[in-house]
C-alpha cells in the first residue's frame, strides 16, 4: 500500500519502479473521484504502457455528473487503452489469467 497526497498514485514515484520490479503489465484500477484522482492515475497508467482494467462498480465520486462523464470519456475515448469491468469480471479475468 501506498499513501498519497496527490491526484495520481503514480506522482511519488514509488509505485513505478514497485510495479517494474514484479514486471507488472496489467492494474485494476478501482477508487474514489472518478473524474480527479482516479483519472489521474487511470492517465498516467495509460501514458506508461499498462493494460489498464476499470473496476466499474468500485470507483466512486462526489459529482454524479463528473462520475458520468467520466465513465462516458472512457467508454467512447479511451476504449483502446481502457477496458471496463465490474467486480465480478475482474476477478472471473484474474482466475482465468492464473490458470
């Protein structure tokens, strides 16, 4: 666990070199403002080359309609780059990945 005081879990530079060193290709992505600190790390996961899978229903805002938008900007933007998925999907994915 990493406590930060800034939008991105990526900022301190801790987590980057962590996720190298067990050769990390993949996050799930789940917390709270999806339109701020969520889009920040979700962002500069993208920029460092991670597959990036957004928990759905495990992020969270104080603005419906900043969490709406959000969720609308990476179904129809980043569809490429993001894929989206609920709990249960994440981890049905993982299960399979480790068989």
């Amino acid at each position: 666990m990493f406590d930060k005081c800034v939008y991105s879990a990526f900022a301190n530079g801790r987590l980057p070199g962590w996720l190298d060193q067990r050769r990390v290709s993949t996050l799930l992505i789940s917390g709270a403002e999806t339109d701020v600190c969520v889009l920040a790390t979700v962002l500069a996961a993208v920029d460092r080359g991670y597959r990036i899978l957004l928990v759905t229903d495990a992020i969270c805002s104080s603005s419906d309609a900043g969490h709406d938008a959000l969720m609308r900007m990476y179904t129809q933007r980043f569809d490429v780059q993001i894929e989206l998925a609920s709990t249960e999907e994440a981890i049905d994915a993982l299960g399979a990945s480790a068989r």
